[in-house]
C-alpha cells in the first residue's frame, strides 16, 4: 500500500472522496432478493429488490452480487465506495466459513458463497441464516426499545424464528436453532420440502396458503378466488401457482368464506407455533414478518383469535399468553435486509481470525 502521503495530490483527493463506507444487507428470500445500502450514520441511501430464480445454485454469486452493484448504483456509489456485505439465507449457515450446507427452497446445497461473493466484490462478505440475522438486527438496533427476550418470526415462502434470550441471540450448536416451521402441527398432513408430513410449513407458508386456494378453486368451491382468477386449476409440480397468498388475505378481508377458513387455519396453526416459543421461552414481544405477514391485520387477526382460543382453553399457560405481544414488523422496517447489515457492521467490528475453518458443514 503507497502511504497517503507519497501519493500524487489528485489521488489523495480521489480517494478521500470516493470512500463512502457503504455496507450492502442482502435478504435473500424463496421468491425475491432484497437489498439496502446503508452509510456509517445509519441512513439508507439505496434500496433495490428483483425476483429470485431458485434451483440454480451455480448463479447464486452472479445474481447476488448483481443486486450489490444495483444497490450500490442506486445509491448514487460504486464499488469503491462499498466496505462490506451481509447476506442472510434461508437455511443453513455457517457464519464463520461464509457456507451454504442447505437451503430447501432455494434449491442450493454446499455453495460457498461468502467466498465466491468476497472474490467477485473484493471487501469482507459475511453469511448467516436469514431470519437470526433479522433477529440480531432488531436487537442491536433497539427497534423494540428495552425488551431483551423476543422472537422474530418469518413467514413467507417457509417459517422459521430467530431467537433472543436474555440479550443474545440463540443460534445453537448446529446454527439451527428456531426451526419452528418444521415442528409438525397435522400428523400425517401434506408432504413438506423437508421430508416430514404436516409440518407448519405445510399449512401456514405462502406456497402452502396459495396451493390450497388454488386447489379448492380449481374443484369447483363458490369463492371471489375464482373470479379473480377464472384460469386456477391445480398446480402441476412446479408450474405456476394461480392464486397466491395475498390473494387469499384480500379475499379473507373483504369477508369470502373460503379464503377466511384457510386464514384461519394457517392464522391458528401460527398461533400454536406463537404460544410454543413463548411458553417455552417466557418471551415478551413476537414480531412477525416475511412475505406472507405484509398481509398486515387479515394475517393477524386469526393469529390472534388462535392465541384468545389457547387462553381460554388453558388458564395455567394464559398467564404467559395473555402477557406476550404479538406484532407484525411494520412496513417499510426491512428487518431482513437490516439483519444482513448487522452481521456484516458486526463481524467488522470483530474479524474473523486469519486461516478459517470449516466447521459444522453438511
Ligand atoms: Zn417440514
């Protein structure tokens, strides 16, 4: 490195300006990437989101780093400006090696993509689960004020929970901790991605909401589904799906018969998932987020006529119930693309020691 001093002057004042210390959080979601850019006193100064194409691991550095750069440009920026990355995956993740082991639906298995997003943007990337990133991100930014024992809930292409206990987040021996969308809540249910019958996942995710839609549409049931969508038939194995879960919300809003019934289903089957953290836990605050919960009060409101049912059927557990809060993560907060700014600001802080290792891999 050439010392400041020893640089020609026009270089000096290049580069005194072209460094803006922007760190780039990446939220790769089942259907979309979403990305902000953010500068050293917390504003976003660029925000960009595309489709996500799943099934194709070989691409996953390309189009990640493509939406870094889009980002970047959309900050009015370019590399040179950038000081690190944070991505978060749904899967799962080894923080330290920057490896994807497993991400169902995403259709990747064993992408190293901390490494092959470092080489391809040349600053440190760092790589964690999506929904603990979200996590810490509400945690060290203090979106919930003083509150040190919560659970972020995602629900949107699948379901899982990031975890703090006592101020820290919970990720686990195996980083698998919160995995809650694949506890099973109808034995002998529909076959999940993960292999099991009946998991959460199968009622309550966004796949899972727009396939039962389309199905009961599709075999004749009267609903303002069909109308909306006069082409539903049922999904071939992996075609298009017709009706999809926001669909399904505003139908439920607006009082059709059918999409209320589905909403409740996936809005008690939540609820179940809901009163399991918090009675195990002892949690104060349930922020749910995700693609699905962009719904908004008709994603809620049966989450919370579930946990009014648990409360009267079970007065012992309606002490800890009754005293959660249940929220859903306000529009616009990002709390994904915050998490994966949040990792990258704090491993920054606290660099991984030289000659990393792979560790708890497949
Ligand atoms: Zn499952």
């Amino acid at each position: 490195m050439i010392p400041l001093a020893a640089m020609p002057t026009e270089a000096r004042a290049a580069s005194a300006r072209a460094r803006r210390e922007l760190v780039v959080g990446v939220d790769v979601g089942g259907s979309k990437i979403a990305a902000i850019a953010v500068d050293p006193s917390d504003r976003v100064v660029g925000r960009e989101w595309r489709p996500i194409v799943t099934g194709r691991p070989e691409r996953a550095g390309d189009d990640l780093a493509e939406v870094v750069t889009a980002v970047l440009h959309e900050a009015g920026a370019d590399d040179r400006d950038l000081a690190a990355v944070g991505v978060g995956v749904p899967g799962r993740v080894d923080p330290r090696t920057g490896a994807v082991s497993l991400a169902v639906n995403l259709g990747w298995q064993d992408v190293r993509l901390g490494s092959i997003l470092e080489a391809r943007l040349g600053v440190p990337v760092v790589v964690e689960n999506d929904v603990r990133a979200a996590a810490l991100g509400l945690l060290r930014r203090g979106a919930l004020g003083p509150v040190r024992d919560f659970a972020y809930l995602a629900v949107g292409t699948g379901i899982s929970a990031g975890v703090v206990v006592d101020g820290a987040l919970r990720r686990g021996p195996r980083g698998l901790a919160g995995e809650i969308g694949h506890i099973v809540v109808e034995p002998g249910g529909e076959r999940c991605s993960c292999g099991g019958c009946g998991c959460l996942e199968t009622v309550a995710s966004g796949p899972a909401i727009a396939r039962r839609a389309t199905e009961r549409v599709a075999a004749g049931e009267p609903s303002s589904l069909a109308a909306a969508r006069p082409d539903a038939e049922p999904p071939r194995r992996g075609g298009p799906i017709p009706i999809t879960a926001a669909d399904v919300y505003g139908a439920a809003a607006e009082g059709d018969p059918l999409a209320r019934e589905i909403a409740e289903a996936a809005g008690s089957r939540l609820a179940w998932a809901v009163a399991l953290l918090v009675l195990t836990l002892d949690l104060e605050r349930v922020v749910i987020g995700g693609g699905v919960a962009a719904a908004g009060e008709p994603f809620l409101d049966p989450i919370r006529s579930g946990l009014d049912a648990l409360r009267a059927d079970a007065p012992q557990a309606s002490e800890l119930i009754g005293r959660v809060d249940v929220m859903v993560a306000a529009d616009g907060s990002d709390p994904g693309p915050w998490g994966a700014v949040t990792v990258a600001r704090e491993a920054r802080a606290a660099p991984v020691p030289a000659g990393r290792e792979e560790v708890g891999h497949g």
